[in-house]
C-alpha cells in the first residue's frame, strides 16, 4: 500500500512539473437497482489508511464499505452504517489530524462542519467553520463541495454567495483555510467562473463537487451540473482551475473540460453529486463518482469510474 501511495504522488508531482492538463476517460460504470437501499448520497470519501469507503446521504444516513474492489461489490451490503441527523452533502478526512469535515444544507442554512476521530451521530457534538459570506439557502444553493490538499481546505459554494448568486454574474469565489495545528483557519478567498444559463430551468447551475489533484497544491478539479426539468436531463462536465497565487484566480479550463459526462451515446448521468479517489484499477488512476437519487423512483444511484489520463 505504501508503495502505491508512494507511486501516485510521485505521478502527481510530475505532472504538476510540466504543467500538463489532466483528463479523464470513461471506464466504466454501475446503476444499482432501487431495491438495493442505497439512496440520496451526496458525499463520498475512500480512506486508503483503512480501505474504507465512507458515503454520506442527504437525509442523515451514513453508510461504510471495507470491501470495494472492484465495481461489481457495491452490489454487496454496508459492512455498517448509522444516522447522523444531518443532511450532509460532502465529507472530507484529513489523516494528518484525524479530523472530518462535511458539509451541511437544509431548508434553513448551510455550512461546514468539522469532528475529529468520527463523523458525529445523531446528538453528537461538532464545530462550525466560519464562512466569510451568506449563502442563498432559500435558492437551495448553499455549500456542497469540499477538498484537501496537502496544507488547505478549499470550500466552493454551490452557486456563490447570497450576492453573487444572480443569473447574470458568473463570477463566484472558493474560500481556501490553512491547516495550522491540527486546526484550520481562513486563508484568502479565490475567484471562479461558474457556468450560468447551461439549463434553463435551473440557469444559476451548481457546483456539486471538488477534489484536489494528490501532492498537487496548484490545481483542483471541480464537478459543475444542472438539471433540466422539461427534458428531464442532467448536464454536467468535470473541469480543471489551475490555483494563481498572485491574482487570486481559479482559472477554469473550460474550452477543455477534464470530462463531459454528456459526451457518451450510451450512457446518461444521473444527478453526479459525489467523488473521491479510488484504488488503482489496471494501474491506472481511478476517480469514482457517485449520483445522488435524491431517493425518486424517476432517478437512480450511479457509481462512475472515470480513468485519469496524461495529457
């Protein structure tokens, strides 16, 4: 295991090196029957430390899988799960620390939280980030995405702050923490441009996720999806924001999404809410994302498994 982890931060670091764009194929991909009980999960964080997989649903469900892997074995059972009492909608695990952090988005707010050693139960107690801006949470926007690296936490509001989520302003803004003592603390805020007006019936868009690039501190990838209500479709393309330290900017690639979730005849993305990095498949780098089913009988849980590619 040492050895794998070793390898793909050395893949990482070299790629970061030359500046190359990261890109992602199609590998393949699961829908599991509704009958199967897995519904609503919004979040998705594998550990390699302990090969745990741990998925977080919308509706204060948790669930932990030890033995994925392969795709075929998310048609087993969880090996446990348990009810946290809250609507999570990203979960995120820093070793280092030992500490959690998630997200939260109800009716009456958003926000991110963080426990160490285990994601709080239903009447544990937890801390609360402080954002630096409201969120339109009557919108149903508020905070869905949340990635580590190295030494932040980045955090991306799902379209914005309260003031900037408007139709006809694409420019949002991530805020970065620093990791200091076991904790973090606010670090600067960074720009983004967000797709506006992709779906008309939902024209602000969302950001349902991020994730960082591992050993890699200058680049996030970032999941944007809407959904279009008279086709009943989901567009949603995974992009590439290069981190520019000196202006502050996440600079998207958008000409040149990392992935088109879109771009495939036979295949059609649910409602993609979820990623993490899983283990190697073939030797390659598997990033696996997951839909939420938002628990519709019209809607379904996909496990897709994109292959990372040198570009």
């Amino acid at each position: 295991m040492k050895l794998l982890l070793s390898a793909f931060l050395c893949l990482f670091s070299f790629l970061s090196g030359q500046s190359q764009t990261v890109s992602f194929a199609f590998n393949d991909y699961l829908t599991l029957p509704h009958s199967r009980n897995l519904h609503t999960i919004s979040g998705l964080e594998y550990i390699p430390q302990r090969q745990e997989w741990q998925l977080a649903g919308d509706r204060g469900q948790y669930f932990l899988f030890r033995n994925i892997h392969q795709l075929t074995d998310w048609a087993c059972r969880p090996d446990s799960s348990f009810q946290t009492g809250l609507y999570l909608e990203a979960v995120r695990y820093d070793a280092a620390s030992d500490t959690y952090f998630f997200t939260v988005e109800n009716n009456n707010e958003s926000f991110v939280g963080y426990r160490k050693h285990a994601i709080p139960q239903t009447g544990e107690s937890f801390e609360r980030l402080p954002l630096p801006h409201s969120l339109p949470v009557k919108k149903n926007k508020g905070v869905e995405a949340l990635a580590l690296t190295t030494h932040y936490l980045w955090v991306a509001p799902e379209a914005g702050s309260l003031e900037e989520a408007r139709v006809d302003n694409s420019l949002i803004h991530f805020y970065r923490y620093k990791k200091v003592n076991g904790s973090v603390v606010f670090d600067a805020e960074f720009s983004y441009q967000i797709d506006r007006n992709v779906c008309p019936s939902e024209a602000l868009g969302g950001i349902s996720e991020i994730i960082a690039i591992p050993g890699d501190e200058t680049r996030l990838l970032v999941l944007e999806r809407c959904y279009e209500n008279s086709t009943k479709t989901v567009t949603a393309k995974l992009y590439e924001a290069r981190i520019d330290e000196a202006t502050h900017q996440l600079i998207k690639q958008k000409e040149k999404p990392a992935f088109d979730f879109n771009g495939r005849n036979s295949f059609h993305p649910d409602n993609v809410e979820a990623m993490t990095w899983g283990e190697d498949l073939d030797g390659k780098k598997i990033l696996v994302v997951m839909t939420d089913d938002n628990a519709s009988k019209n809607q379904w849980t996909q496990i897709i498994l994109l292959e990372l590619q040198i570009n």
